[in-house]
C-alpha cells in the first residue's frame, strides 16, 4: 500500500466520477502522487501493464472488479448513493 503522501493537485474533497475517462484520470493523479510507474501499479495490483495504460486512458470496457480492485490498491473509496425514493 503507498504511502498516505498526497499533494496539493490531488482533491481533498470527494469527487463526483461519472465516465471511465474521469476515473481513469484520478488513478493516474494518485498514482503519480506516490511516485509509482505504471509498471508498478500493475505489479503491486496484480494486474497487467497493459491495463493499467488501459484504465488510465479511460477504457470503457475494463473489467470492473479489476478496476476496483486498483481502486482499493490505491486507496481510492468508492461510494454508490442510490437515488431518494
């Protein structure tokens, strides 16, 4: 797990991630904010390079237990609001 290292471009705040490319650019902000390489996401997540390059240029068709299992590598929270009834 990186450090709990985060620099001020990162948001502080929760943000609202509604396409694949919008998610695939805040792996790509914390990533860089622990000063790992792509190569080293992939091997500490068990996943390949290739999805990782793939999930950070906002993929559609990423497995989604994949992606949240980078996610959880990450440190990143998801949080699902189901609509008021």
């Amino acid at each position: 797990m990186p450090s709990s290292h985060q620099p001020c471009d990162l948001p502080s705040t929760p943000v609202r991630l509604e396409s694949p490319p919008e998610i695939g650019n805040l792996v790509r902000l914390v990533r860089k904010s622990y000063g790992m390489t792509q190569s080293e996401l992939a091997g500490s997540s068990g996943v390949g390079l290739r999805f990782v390059v793939d999930l950070e240029k906002g993929k559609p068709t990423c497995e989604v237990g994949k992606v949240l299992h980078v996610l959880k590598m990450l440190g990143i929270a998801i949080v699902a609001t189901p609509p008021a009834t």
